[in-house]
C-alpha cells in the first residue's frame, strides 16, 4: 500500500513558526508533523511514502532523505500552490494501485485502519475518515452530505451555508480514478483546483464512497493554537500510557 502525503503547504496562518519552514517541518511535542503523519502511516502498513513537497521543500528533503523507519520515501514537486487535487496530480505517475492519502498538517490518533480496511474489503471506491464538527467551524473544511446508508452524497469545500457539520479529516483512500477526476477539474472560485470537486466527479459518476466516523480524536494544525492543543493532546496520552503501564 503506497501512502500519498500532501506536505506542499506553506502555512500562512502558523506564521511566524512557518517563516523559515514548511508548515510540515513545524514542531508538535518536540516531533515534525510529518512525523507523526508517517508514524501512523508506517503502522498502517504502508510500504511506499509519495512525500509532495513545495513551499521550501529542501527542509523536508534533507531531514528525511529517501526513508523514514525503513519505508521508501519518493518526492514529487508542486510547483505552484494550486490546491490539492492539483498536488495529489504530481504523484500520479507513481501510483498505480488502491492508495492512502494524508493531508501532512493533520495529526491523528483515531480509527485509521478502518478506513484502509474498507477499501482493502472492496466495499466502496474510496473511503474518508469523517467527524463532526460544531456548526460554526464546519466551514472551515471540506463538509460532506451522506444518505442514509453512510456513503457520501456530495462534497463541498469550505462553504458559507455548510448543509451539515460532517467535515472531512484529511485521511483517505482512493482507487486511481480519482487522478482522472483530478485531471478534470477546474479552477475554484480561490483559484485552485479542489479536491472536493474532484470527489463531486467521482459520486457524479456512479463510484461509491463510505464515509467512516472518527474514532479518537485528529488536529489540522492551521494555527498556532490548534498546535498548542495537538501538545496537549499527546502528552496527555502519553501520561495515560504510562501510568497504565505502571
């Protein structure tokens, strides 16, 4: 299983901690968020990283090199911060098979494996970990509409009138169509090419997709607060682990 991790943000909002690095290459509990990101990949069982880089992409390159923990790393280049379909795009010529994909400035400790076991069954094209989220920052994400069998209906990415407080978390997994999808969307009112739009394409379609409730918890590492509660967060497991094991 190749895992694509989307770590070409320059992350304006985490300013000033992003001025001389990539938001990926920023600190939670002394550790990168991509670390955390390929640590839970790694467990996963993923045997290939597809690392998409950008915004000063040698801070990612150099402290990583060609692995982490044993697993492969590949890069691909974003040239220009296009959005994610348009990044997902670079890594289409090393992908040939069912994948995983993470946004890079999330860090999860939650039900993962449910997602990637969905898809390994076949029951669905794609699958997405999912949550709900308080109605006034569901605009803050991608907001997904389910039927009532929990497969997704239609995605919108950041609305202003979200139809529900359903959010997707930045963890997924997809069949290669969606790089034809991706291949067919157009430039959003931001100007960038979404990757909600993409999965619009794919439900339009006929293509089936699950949507799975988070279990546990996950932090988008947006801003310098939601870092601080990613910290607490953490060292709070880590305090139960060990006092668990005492």
């Amino acid at each position: 299983m190749k895992a694509v991790v989307i770590a070409a943000g320059e992350g304006t909002r985490l300013r000033p901690l992003t001025e001389d690095r990539p938001k990926g290459m920023v600190e939670v509990a002394g550790t990168p968020i991509l670390s955390h990101c390929f640590e839970s990949l790694v467990e996963l069982g993923a045997d290939e990283l597809v690392v998409v880089v950008g915004y000063k992409k040698e801070r990612i390159v150099s402290h990583y090199g060609d692995e982490f923990d044993g697993v492969p790393i590949t890069y691909t280049h974003q040239r220009e911060p296009k959005g994610i379909a348009h990044a997902l795009l670079t890594a289409e010529e090393h992908v040939d098979d069912d994948f995983v994909m993470m946004l890079g400035d999330n860090i999860f400790d939650a039900n993962l494996e449910d997602v990637v076991n969905r898809q390994a069954e076949q029951r669905a094209d794609a699958a997405f970990l999912v949550e709900e989220v308080p109605w006034e920052e569901a605009g803050r994400y991608g907001v997904c509409d389910t039927n009532r069998y929990g497969e997704i209906v239609e995605v919108m990415e950041k609305p202003d009138d979200p139809p529900s407080n359903l959010v997707m978390t930045g963890f997924y997994t997809f069949t290669p169509a969606i790089f034809h999808a991706c291949h067919l969307v157009q430039p959003s009112d931001r100007d960038e090419y979404e990757i909600s739009d993409a999965i619009d394409l794919l439900i339009h379609s006929g293509r089936t997709i699950d949507a799975i409730r988070m279990d546990g918890w996950r932090i988008d590492v947006g801003y310098p607060e939601d870092r601080d509660e990613a910290e607490r967060r953490i060292e709070g497991d880590l305090e139960t682990a060990t006092a668990e094991s005492e």
